[in-house]
C-alpha cells in the first residue's frame, strides 16, 4: 500500500504538470501594443512627440541633411578622409551604396512612415469616436497640422539630394510620395512622382496644415520644437522659393513679416524677430523669437557621436571640417569685423565655426529654420519678382547684415544682378554649418564650385553632371522595381 | 515476475494504438500496480573480478542482475556480493574501459570472473536526448567525443576543442582573442534569419549560450570547466535531435559532467602553464619604404608641388620607426588548475572538482579568469528510489582592449598594421606624453590629414572594457523504479546567469574625448529554469524482444533582464569607474525578455533479437512567442536499422574480416525556433524621447503568421568494424530540407518599416553531405599502441526559395561593407564583389568588369566622369557599383571539412597529432584591401615591392595615388580579395608521458607529464593571418569575411596530471 501511496504521489505531480497560460501569453512590459497606444490623450501627445523623434534621427534633421548640404558645396575641407563622415559627399564619389546614400533615405522615410501611421491612427480613432472627451476638435486639427508640415519636409529634404532641382524643369524624377501607412510586406514596388507633383504634394500638405494649425504654444520652447501656424508659413517661403514662385513668396512672407521696416517682426502668431545678437542664438535655451524650428537635444537625447553638428564642425573633433580660406569662398567674402568671422574658432592654423560649442555633450540644437531666412527670402523674392532693387528688400538684406556687421549696410544695388549676387552671398555667410548652401546653388541651377584643397582636388559639378544630385538608393533599387535611377 | 511478462506484450500493442501521452501515464500506472504485488526470493552470489592484463583485482566494477537494478560494486580487493532475486539468469559486469561481460549464474552462488580491456571502445555508452544508449545500439546519428580529449587543450571553453573531431560537425574560432565563441555548425547553415547554432543540453538542461560580453567578449560556454566534462554527445540527424523539437534544427550537443565511481576516493589533480602568440602578424613597410611609397603615390596624385611625407626624430634624434604590432601583441602567460574528488559507496556516488584559470591573450591587456566549484551526487535512497543534484558554480572574469573587428577605429588588429611607421607612440621631445591629437593620434608635424584612428598605446593603457560573470548551472532529480524496467524521473534545472559589463573610455583621447570621458555598466540577469519529467520503461521478452519506452512533459521559462547606465563628462580625471562622480548623466537603457516552452514527448523503440530496430519519437512543442493559434507544433522522427552482422547467412561469409555491419536510415521533421523572437508577433510601439518630452513611435511591425522553421532531415548509413573491431567506420549520407524559413523579409527602405524588415516564414534551402568516420587501431598491445581517427565531411549547400518579390540577402560587414549576397540556387552568403582582372600592363590600373562584361580602369586623379574609362579607349564609363555590377564570386563553405587525429602510447610515453582541415572554400580577405589601401594607411610590403611603376610592368597591385581608397578594393569588395581559404592545420600536437607503480608511500598512483602546442601550424595560401575567421561570427548570411580581424593564437603548455 505504501508503494501505491508513493507512486500515486509522483504520478500526481506529473499529471498536474501542465501548460501554464499565463506563461505562453506574456506581454512586454518595455513597449506598447498598437492596439494602446490611443487610449489616453497622453499617447496620443507621445505620439505627435514621436514624429518628430524620427525627424530627429541623426541621419536626418538630427544633424547629417544639414552637414550633407554644407560639405558637397564648397566652403568647407574635411580635417579626415573617414567615409564615415561624409568624405564621399563632400568629394562627390557617392555611388547608390554609399553610406549617406542610403541612410538619408532610410531615416526620412521612417518618418514619413511614422507620421502615416499616425495620421491613420489618429483618423480612425477620432472617427471611430474612441478619442471623444479625450481631446479636442483643435487639438485633433493641431495634431493633423503637425504630422502634414512635417511630412512636407521630409519630401521637400529628399528632393534637395534625390532629385534635379524646381527649375531645370517639374517633369523630371522626383521622389516617392509615400502617402498611406505602411505596416506589412505589401507594396514594395512604388514608382517615383515627378518634381512637379512632389511639390504640388508638398505644398498641398502645407495649405492644409497651416488651415488646422495653432497660432502658438504656451512656452517658447514649444514654439521653437513644434510646428505652428507661422512655422507653416515660413516653410512656405521657403518652398515657394525653390520654386521660384517669386510672387508668392512675397504674398506667403507678409503673412508674417508684419513690419517693413526693421526689425521686421511678425505681428500676429508667434512674433518671430531677428535675435539682437547672432552669437547668442546658438546657446541655450535656444529658443529665441528668430528660431522658427529647431530639433532640441538634451544629455539623455543626444545626436549621437558621428551625427551631431558638433561633431562635423567643433575644433575639437578629429573629424570635422574647417573654412577653405581660399578667395572665393564664404570666409574670404567677410568682413574680419562681421561678428559671423570674429566668432570662429582658430585651432590649428584653421578656422571652425563656433556655432556649435558643445562638443562635450553634443547638445547644440539643430536649426531647421530662422527668421533670417525668412526675411532673405522675402528680400529676393521682391527683387525678382519686380526686377528692380526695392528699398524694402536692401532693409530686409541689411536687416541681416548689419546685425552682424554694423558697418556693412548696402546703401543701394547698380543692378538686380548686383542685388542677387549680394542675397546669395548674406545666405552663404549667414548660414554656414546650417545646411543652406547647396540648396542655394541649386534651386539656382547653379554649378557646385571645384575644390582644390589638401584632401584632394575636386572638380565642378554643373547642373547637368549626373553628380548634381544623389543617386537613388542601392537598397531602394533592389527592392523597388518601379523605381527609375538617376541616370 | 511472470505475472509482469505476460502483461507486457499487451501493453505494447496497445501503447502503438494511443500515443498519446496521458494515456501512457495511466498505463504506466497500472503496471506500476501490478508490479507492486510481486514479492521477491533471493540467492547471495560472491566472486573476485579480476583484469585479464595484469590479473589484479578490479575495484568499481559494477555488478548487475540483468533486467533488474539489483546490484553492487567490486570492493578494493575485487570481492563483491549481491542477493539475487531466485529468478535471476544472468549477472552483467560492466567498468569503464573494460568490455562489458554477462555470465549465466546457472545455479553457481561463486562467480569469479576476468574482465578483458576495452582496447577498441566497442562498449561505450552514449548520451542520447532523455537518456542514454549503448553505441552500437543507436540508430540516429551521434558523434561521441570523450572528456578526456579535450581536458588538456589550453581553451577558454570546450567547444573549442572540439575542432576537428567529429564527422559533420565545423567549428570555427572567429580569431584568437580569447574566450570568443566559436561559430558551430553541425551539418552545414539550418537558417538565415535565424540562429545556425545548435543546442546545449548539459545534464538534462538545455543552457543559454552566445556573447554575454561587450568588448570583453564573453562565451557563456566558459562557465564549464573542461575538466569536469566526462562526454561530448553530438546528435547530427533527426532521428536522434527530434526529442528536442523545436530546437532540433541545428543539432544537439549533450554535455555530461563526470560522476564518482569506485570504492576509493580518487583525487586527481590537473594543472599546466601555456604561453600564447600570435600565429601571423602581418609584414607591413618600415619608415624608410613607407616614406618612399607614399611620397611617389602623392607626386603621382599631385606632380611636383605635392607634399612629402619625412623622417620624424624621436626625443634622442634617431628617426622613428615604428613597428606598431609590438605594441599590440604578446606572449601572454596562462596556467590552469582543476583538482578533483570522487568516489562511491554503496548508496552514494560523489564527484567534487574545483578549477582555476588564469589566462594572458596574446593581445595586450586581454585577461580571462575562472573559478569554480561542481559537486554531483547520486544517493540511493532505497530499492525505489534513486536522488541526486549536480551543482556548478563558476566565476568568469574577462578583460579586453577593443579588439572589434571590421572598422573600429580603435580595433586593436587594425592598428597593428594601419598606423605610419614613421610617428611613434609617445611624443617626441623627452615629456614621455603620449602622442595625440584631441582623440586621434598626432601627426608628429606630416602632412597627412587628421589620422582618426587612435594612439593605441595610450588607448590600451587608458580605457578598460571588462565582463564578470556568474553562473549557477543546477540539476536537482529524483527518480523511481517502483518495478523491474520502470523508471520515473523528475528534474528540475537551473541555469542563472548574471553578465557585468563595464566600460570606461579615457577623456584624454580615443573614443570618449569629445564626451570628456565615459563610464558605462550595463548588468544582464538571466534566468531559466526547466522542470522535465519522464517515465520510461525498457522491457526484454525472452531475451528476444526489446522495448523501450519513454514518456515526458517538460517545461522550461526563461527570464532576462538587462539593464545599463552610463555617464560622460568626467569632474576629476581621478574617476575610472562609472560609480564616481562625472557632470552628465546618459540615458541608459534595458530590456526584459521572457519565454516559455511547454513541451510533450515520447520516445519507443524496439528491436528484435538485436538483428532489427527500429524507434520513433515524437514531440509537441508550444512557443509563447508566437501568436495565440500558432504556438503549438508537432515534430518527430524514426529510423530503422538493422544489424547485419547478427544474421547467421552474412556473419558466416564476411564474420571473417567484419566484426560488425549495420545499416541505418532515419527520417524526422524537427524545428528552429531561433528566428523567432519573444514578441515577434505583436506590432509595437517603443518609447522615447524628443528633447525633454515622452514619445512614442512605431517601432516593430510584427507578423502574427510567424512559425517555426522546419527541417526535413533524412539520413542513409552504414557502419562496421573490421578485424575484430580493430577498423570501425561510420559512413553516413544526409540531406536537410529546409523549410519556411523565417526571413527578415527585406522591405523598400522607403516603406519605413522599422528596420527596412518583416519576419515571416517563406524561404528554403537544403544540405546535403556525405560524411566519414574511420578509426583505425593500428596497434594495440600493451607496450604500443597507435590509433588513427580520421573524418571526413562535404557539404552542399543550395537556397531554393527566397520571399516573393526577394532576389537577394546582403550580408553586410561592421554595419559598412556589403560583402554577401544570398540568392536561390547558390549556396547562402555568397561572397560578394565586383570582378577584376589585374592590373593594366600599360597604364597600371586596375581591370575592373562591368555587368556588361566589359572592361573599365579606374583613374583616382581624374575628376568627375573620366575616373571611369574603358579599357578599349572608347572614353569614359560609368562608375562600378556593387550594386550594379557586383557578383557571387566564391563560396565561403568549404566543400570538404574534417580531422585527423593519431595517438600513440609505448611504455609510458604518448604522442598525439591532431589535424584540422578545410577544402575548396573562399574568404573575402577586407583585411588584405586595407592593407593596400593608397591612403596614409601603411601598406603590406608587397604593395612597396611590386606596385605599378612602369608601362609592361606586371604586377596585381595598381599604379599607387595617394588617397586611392578604390583601386585596391577599400571602398567596395572586388574579386581581388577573394581568395581560396583551403587550409589544413596542426590543430595540436602533444607528447606525455605517465609515470606509474611509484613508491606506495606517495600515495600516487600515477603522475603524467606533458607537452602541447595548440594551433602549432597552419598549410594554407590565403594570404591573410589565418583562412580560419569569421569577422562576423556566427552571421548566416556573412560567413567567409575577414576585415581587420585579430590573427589565431599559437598556445605552448607543459602540464602534469596527478591521480593519488
């Protein structure tokens, strides 16, 4: 009986061994379920946050688009020739390949995914009513807002390295307009949308985002690190520009630029204003009124070693670059009284911005776009739109320059030309390290000017060179059969 | 008794009717009933066993009455005696390396008997999934390694040695940085996306493995001693892995600790002292041809007004010459030490060891340090029931400099050979400070541009990457034989292990001198634990008829958490250590995983009259990491196999020359889990932040379809003994179908899919092999013995289906190198290049090959469209891609793999020779592109002896121009670099010798002394510091890739093993 005790014992235990549910069922407890992640007005927020979390990427408005732009044009020599940072680009021997090539294009369109997504989402839910007495029908149009303006950039920074520029002509390859979310394996294949149609994409998502948009926000961090009415607006101009759709530019940049005398502030919305100082508006807090928008980083949320600008532009980088001195670039047109000359930094026998100090913790924040810009824009645009030099536009340039450069005000231009040559100029020098001057030469169609340097002597690129632009991506050409490269 | 035989018949037949698993247990049960109602008579039985060699008595001899438990063991003097029930036949005498004998009782109650030495290891017993079988009746196909073999090999972990000694099995140490984990696999790659990695089962449990090291590489295998391994068992096909399901795919290592036996308490001591060297360092140019080779590339990029590189004077004025590999490579010192206790009393069985190691690399400030502590016990409660645990213990210490291969900047085997001979390490005006230039290394005053890479003598000196380790490895278990044949078992295993990693980077340069500084820890806590229980029932009819039964339900969760911090920004440069003060706080980060199997398994075998087996096994697993209606699946196997030999009409007309012939054939379906993630399935949402606000963003896209893969494995062979068993050779023909294969299937980048990819089962590929195993024991007497074992496996292996819409994998090198290519009908990771053809005679350029086919040169100076121009004169071309023109150049998956091992013994003195060989197979040698690269990079002296210098020169390295990082395949892979891998290696090479029948007085039974080189030399072509790498270690879909990997090892040790 004993033995029958025991065995029955043992049996009972094997017998009661059994699949435990809660075991096969585990959830995670580090990420949220998509099924979630609209349950609470929180999330939803966490979400817009998110968006620009991808836009932020490093590859991307974190820092490199900026540094891509800077390095392929022509003020800049690389103290490396890592092809991890950009040696390619600057030296134009990208292939579809190359590093940047691909994670340019990977981190946009991540965010573009992303913010799809969202607005999926965030449709259903609202129209599916599990959003009611959550959030607001403004807050619902205000997050609308966010994700189209910044579904905007992403398209427009694409076509700066993707595709030929607005004016050599709207009918050539553009990029892919990625427009619904993009969840499972289906729809690899997606042909590219010509220029043309990329901008009437872009500025459709711009029109409809700036008729959902908020005026402002409750702090002047926000208004710099999110998207508003103005933000909108100042995009625009940009845009419009690129387009050379001069009178719109002028019509889209009185929106904003409410004076026509200096200083030029916007008198509705956020009241954006030309910083007094130039210097100043690359330290914190960074959120001056001349910030339109700005990617912000924090020690726990950093660009990332070789992403950030300061790595690619602090003295103290092995792997930064440094001003060609040469006549004909940037440095040698200041004046050595110009604030933008006497901040940089000498180290070595070069020279180096000073626009992003901290190469510690890599925390300077990223300029998307100024209020300077704005007011350059709005100056050439009245120019080239009438043909003749306006005492408006000189104010606006010198508005500029003479912030940094008091005794540099132009007191008239002998011709348009003149006037052109004198915009392009403020821009190059006004915007060193903020990823300006390639888009300027060729939204011009302009050449990118040959560099002959220590690291190498590069040769000009014209606008009719298949270097002008970027090939597309080797990764997107192999997965992408509709995809149609740049020859 | 014969109430039992006569039920046991019906329960067979039965039991092939519902197998299933409850109803086996209730009919166990029944039987159990019924057993319990026999009542038993006995006869004592005495004798002396003594060795037919020497005629001493042999203690430990394990005495059994067949078919029953009922037993005992020889005492020191060879007596023994045991109550043998009244219906006993049959008494079997078994010792370890002695031939198991059985002898009828017939009546007798004195048995005397005489043992024969097992010389041709025809009786050993192998570990099999739940259990263990003799050798010669398995039907599956395993591969047996002895302890023994690998105890004395001067490795960080056993897998290591296991290089080389069996059929089918390839194992490759990635480089000779130690305590790496060796790339495995068994029977060729079982997955792409997945792991091809096989499981390890030590003692019932099946462990975790991998890297649990950051830079401190780490091999969770370590955590054994080698020492304390009594067998190796490795179970190839999947009749013999189907046991274990799901996890089959890739094969099953069985890892069984060595346990007491004997009267006497054997204490044996093992111990040695090794040194360790690089096997090759690359030959790179002196400051005098490096100056000369980079000044001609620079006029020939620039003309006359280009900038010369010079001498640099040290601080006494002698120019500087540096030879950057002394200060990176060693002779490291390493000693080793396990001492152990072990023995049985009636009840109870003991073994306890206790091991240290302490190891140099060969690399500088590369340390690895072991301790620990086993205790396996086996107590006889009673007639019934049988208790037992096995605990280990171990401490694991692993220091290393960066040694990160591919294309670190601070990668210790890249800066061998990178640097400019013409700067040196320290600065040269007397100060003795390092020479630095912000985080680089300074340019001493030369013209290049900012070198980038570090000075890696103050980064060796600065920056300290380690991993400490624990680990409980626990098996606890009970079991119960409440009748003749039954067995009931529970376990419970525990594997925990705690990985800390700590990083500190130096503010002073290298990594972290922009961040003014680093510390980062991060600490991993796994956890597992796997409660198994059996039943299992082995039954002989009239000797005739033999079954085996086995049943079990096993469950096994697992728990990993992982957790980091780090800061930057350093308040006093006093701090080394992350627990000091530093001015930021980094965001850290952490992960928890859990998963869970719930398994249900059953084993039966049969044969008949040991002419004709057969045994099928079939298990259920459930995964909780796949979605809810997929997670259950069943898989099984079955093989046939039948003993020629033992049938009248074949021994009587080849008895004469074969001792033995069997022939096998075995099919199963069995799974790979490893592919499938613990949440693959659900679409997430991973948190953040933007600035200083939360976010939330899509961050997996899951696959709620996702299921294992499976594999069809069928398996044909043959196995027999010549000349009494004194030939034995196994031969076997696989073929492992794979199927839905679980693929990170690629994604268009611009679907912005979370890392461009989604899971899902669509791919396929099969090996096929044909291996051999031959042991020969060519002599065998007791003054001199030579033995030769030789293996000797091919392998094929072809994709056949990628995902719809996929053409190709990339497999991609250090985040930055496309250097595989995947596609049906070739084998997976294909090596990947862009076709050359040499050098141009006339204009010294490098041959490149378009898609088109045609011939393209290549001109660094130009600019623009004219740095690609026809070969024919026709004008410019457009630039070479990979992308474009790239193709399958080679194969990193050697056709032929294998070993051969001899030993010799005469007298007391031993020999070993163990080769290791590889055939037909090639490596993309990265290494060698960086090596000619036309930057400031130094170069291999074959670029300063034969580079281009004249029209009609012929020569493979190209006219040199400074900064060309292209023409020598730098900045995409060209065909160039290919090169065939074939190699054979003197794997190890040893000579003992044993001292014995010393004074009584010492207590010593035996001393051995010996001598061994590991990885002592190497017959290859490759070029590159040894064809045995995987920069990208256990990568599926990047094999055969060596970038700037560290060299092998060569390791000398002197040893003594001592038995009192």
């Amino acid at each position: 009986m004993r033995n029958i005790l025991k065995i029955s014992i043992v049996f009972a235990l094997l017998l009661t061994v059994g699949c435990s549910k809660e075991y096969l069922d585990p959830a995670p407890q580090t990420s949220l379920s998509d099924l979630t992640v609209f349950d609470t007005k929180d999330r939803v927020v966490a979400q817009v946050n998110g968006m620009y979390a991808f836009m932020k990427s490093g590859a991307f408005l974190g820092g490199r688009f900026f540094v891509y732009n800077d390095v392929r044009a022509d003020n800049f020599i690389p103290k490396s020739s890592n092809l991890v940072t950009n040696f390619a680009t600057w030296n134009h021997s990208v292939v579809s390949s190359t590093n940047e090539v691909q994670n340019f294009w990977g981190s946009v369109y991540a965010a573009v995914n992303a913010i799809n997504i969202f607005m999926d989402g965030l449709k259903t839910a609202w129209d599916g009513g599990k959003l009611t007495g959550k959030i607001t029908q403004e807050e619902y149009n205000q997050y609308m807002s966010e994700a189209l303006t910044l579904r905007a950039i992403c398209f427009f920074d694409l076509l700066q390295l993707y595709a030929k520029p607005y004016n050599l002509g709207t009918t050539n390859p553009g990029v892919l307009l990625r427009l619904t979310p993009m969840k499972s394996a289906a729809g690899n294949d997606l042909a590219r949308s010509s220029v043309g149609e990329c901008y009437t994409q872009i500025l459709s998502d711009l029109n409809t985002a700036e008729s959902l948009a908020r005026v402002n926000y409750a702090t002047a961090l926000d208004n710099t690190t999110r998207v508003h009415r103005n933000t909108i607006i100042a995009l625009k101009t940009r845009v419009y520009l690129h387009m050379q759709d001069w009178a719109t530019v002028v019509s889209e940049s009185a929106k904003i630029v409410g004076q026509t005398s200096a200083p030029f502030s916007a008198t509705s919305g956020v009241a954006f204003a030309l910083n007094p100082s130039y210097t100043a508006l690359f330290g914190t807090p960074y959120t001056s009124a001349e910030s339109i928008f700005s990617m912000p980083f924090t020690t726990t949320n950093t660009p990332g070693g070789q992403n950030g600008l300061p790595h690619y532009y602090n003295s103290a980088s092995s792997e930064s670059y440094y001003l060609n001195t040469s006549p004909g670039f940037a440095y040698a047109a200041m004046d050595p009284a110009d604030v933008r000359r006497s901040s940089l930094v000498l180290a070595g026998g070069n020279y180096f911005l000073g626009k992003y100090p901290d190469f510690t913790t890599l925390t300077n924040y990223a300029p998307v776009i100024r209020y300077a810009e704005v007011l350059l824009n709005r100056a050439e645009a009245l120019v080239r739109a009438g043909g003749t030099v306006t005492a408006e536009a000189i104010a606006l340039l010198n508005a500029v320059r003479t912030r940094s450069y008091p005794a540099g005000a132009y007191a008239g231009f002998a011709t348009a030309a003149d006037f052109y040559t004198a915009v392009l100029l403020e821009r190059n020098i006004e915007f060193l390290g903020e990823g300006m001057r390639n888009m300027d030469l060729m939204r011009l169609g302009l050449p990118i000017p040959a560099k002959n340097t220590s690291m190498g002597n590069v040769a000009q690129i014209t606008s009719s060179s298949t270097s002008y632009i970027w090939p597309m991506p080797a990764n997107e050409q192999g997965l992408n059969s509709l995809l149609t490269p740049n020859e | 008794m014969k109430y039992l035989n006569i039920l046991a018949p019906r329960f067979y037949t039965i039991n092939l009717n519902f197998l299933f698993m409850k109803r086996i247990l209730l009919l166990f049960s029944l039987l159990l009933i019924a057993g319990s109602f026999v009542m038993a008579q006995t006869v004592m039985i005495s004798g002396t066993v003594t060795g037919s060699e020497d005629g001493l008595p042999l203690p430990g001899v394990n005495i059994t009455v067949k078919g029953t438990t009922v037993g005992a063991i020889s005492g020191t003097d060879g007596r023994y005696s045991l109550s043998a029930p009244a219906s006993a036949q049959t008494l079997v005498f078994s010792f370890i390396g002695f031939v198991t004998q059985e002898v009828l009782i017939s009546g007798r109650t004195t048995i005397d008997v005489v043992l024969r030495q097992d010389l041709y290891n025809v009786d050993e017993v192998v570990v099999v999934a739940y259990g263990t079988q003799q050798k010669r009746e398995i039907t599956g196909s395993i591969a047996s390694v002895k302890g023994d073999a690998i105890k004395a090999v001067p490795v960080q972990s056993f897998d290591q040695a296991l290089q080389g000694k069996a059929a089918g099995v390839q194992i490759t140490l990635p480089n000779g940085v130690l305590n790496n984990v060796p790339v495995i696999r068994i029977r060729g790659f079982n997955s792409i996306s997945g792991s091809s990695y096989p499981l390890i089962v030590v003692d019932g449990v099946p462990i975790a493995t991998g890297n649990w090291g950051g830079n401190a590489i780490t091999n969770a295998l370590a955590d054994i001693n080698p020492a304390d391994i009594q067998s190796m068992d490795i179970l190839k096909d999947a009749s013999a892995t189907a046991l274990y399901g799901s996890r089959a795919a890739n094969g099953v290592i069985i890892i069984t600790t060595k346990r007491g036996s004997g009267a006497r308490t054997k204490v044996t001591y093992d111990g040695n002292i090794g040194f360790t060297q690089p096997y090759k360092i690359f030959e790179v140019m002196n400051a005098a041809q490096y100056i000369e080779h980079k000044n001609k590339a620079w006029v020939n990029l620039l003309g006359a007004a280009a900038p010369q590189i010079s001498f640099v004077n040290d601080a006494n004025g002698n120019p500087i010459d540096t030879r950057w590999s002394d200060y990176i490579y060693q002779t490291g010192f390493q000693h080793n030490h396990t001492i152990s206790f072990s023995g049985s009393t009636p009840s109870t069985s003991y073994f306890l060891s206790a091991g240290f190691t302490d190891q140099e690399g060969m690399i500088k400030k590369n340390f690895y340090e072991r301790k620990n502590a086993r205790m396996n016990l086996d107590h006889k409660l009673n007639k019934y029931v049988n208790l037992g645990a096995n605990i280990a213990y171990t401490l694991g210490y692993t220091e290393a400099p960066n040694t990160g291969a591919s294309f670190a900047t601070a990668g210790a085997a890249r800066l061998a050979f990178v640097l400019p001979p013409n700067i040196g390490p320290y600065m040269n005006d007397g100060s003795g400070d390092y020479n630095i230039e912000g985080s680089a290394i300074g340019r001493m005053g030369q013209p290049f541009p900012v070198l980038g890479y570090y000075n890696p003598v103050a980064i060796f000196d600065l920056n300290k990457f380690t991993t400490s380790t624990d680990r409980l490895l626990t098996t606890v278990y009970a079991s119960l034989t409440p009748v003749k044949g039954l067995v009931l078992k529970t376990q419970y295993g525990i594997d925990y292990l705690n990985a800390e990693q700590t990083t500190f980077q130096s503010p002073v340069t290298g990594d972290s001198f922009g961040a003014n500084g680093f510390a980062g820890n991060s600490y991993q806590k796994f956890k597992r634990w796997t409660w198994t229980n059996t039943a299992s029932y082995n039954l002989s009819i009239q000797e005739k008829y033999n079954i085996g039964l086995l049943a079990g339900i096993e469950e096994q969760y697992s728990h990993n958490i992982w957790w980091s911090g780090n800061k930057t920004n350093v308040a006093d440069r006093f701090f080394k250590v992350y627990q000091g003060t530093w001015v930021t706080a980094g965001m850290g980060g952490g992960a928890i995983g859990e998963n869970y199997f719930i398994s249900y398994f059953g084993r039966a075998s049969f044969n008949y009259n040991r002419k004709y087996y057969v045994e099928g096994s079939v298990r259920r697993d459930g995964f909780s990491g796949l979605a809810a209606g997929n997670k259950f699946g069943t898989f099984g196997g079955g093989s046939l196999m039948w003993n020629a030999s033992n049938e009248e009409f074949i021994s009587s007309a080849l008895g004469s020359i074969f001792s033995d012939i069997r022939l096998k054939a075995s099919y199963g379906r069995v799974g790979n889990i490893s592919a499938v993630g613990d949440f693959s399935s659900l679409f997430l949402y991973g948190a953040g932040v933007y600035g200083a606000v939360p976010t939330l963003g899509f961050n997996q896209a899951g696959n709620a379809d996702l299921q294992w893969e499976t594999s069809d494995k069928y398996d044909i062979g043959i196995s027999f003994g010549i000349l009494n068993d004194r030939i034995q050779s196994e031969i076997n023909y696989y073929y492992n179908d794979i199927n839905g294969l679980v693929l990170n299937v690629p994604q268009s980048p611009s679907k912005g899919i979370p890392g461009n990819t989604i899971p899902a089962n669509v791919g396929s590929m099969y090996n096929t092999g044909l291996e051999l195993t031959l042991t020969s024991f060519n002599f065998s007497t007791s003054r001199f013995s030579w033995t030769t074992t030789l293996n000797l496996s091919t392998l094929k292996n072809e994709v056949t289906a990628l995902a719809p819409g996929v053409t190709q994998i990339l497999g991609i090198t250090g985040g930055l190198e496309t250097t595989n290519r995947t596609v049906v009908g070739k084998p997976v990771g294909g090596l990947l290049a862009v076709e050359t053809r040499g050098v141009d005679t006339e204009t010294g350029r490098r041959v490149y090959v378009n898609a088109a086919g045609e011939e393209v040169l290549f001109y660094f100076e130009n600019t623009g469209a004219a740095r690609w121009q026809y070969r024919d004169g026709s004008g410019n071309a457009p630039a070479i891609t990979t992308a474009a023109d790239g193709k399958v150049m080679g194969s990193p998956l050697p056709k032929f793999f294998g070993g051969l091992d001899n030993n010799w013994s005469y007298m007391g003195f031993d020999f070993t020779l163990g080769l290791t060989y590889s055939l037909f197979f090639d490596i993309y040698s990265g290494s060698k592109a960086g090596l000619r690269d036309q930057r400031w990079w130094n170069n291999s002296v074959e670029v300063y002896k034969t580079a281009w210098a004249n029209p009609g020169d012929k020569t493979n390295i190209p006219k040199p121009v400074m900064n060309d990082n292209i023409s020598n395949g730098s900045s995409f892979p060209i065909s160039e670099n290919i090169e065939r891998g074939d190699y054979v290696k003197v794997r190890s090479m040893s000579a003992g010798y044993t001292f014995r029948k010393l004074p009584a007085e010492t207590n010593i039974e035996s001393i051995r002394l010996y001598g061994q080189v590991f990885n002592a030399f190497v017959f290859t072509k490759f070029s590159g510091s040894d064809p045995e790498v995987s920069t990208q270690g256990n990568s599926n879909i990047a094999p055969g890739i060596d970038r700037n990997s560290a060299p092998q090892a060569r390791n000398f040790v002197f040893g003594a093993s001592i038995n009192f």
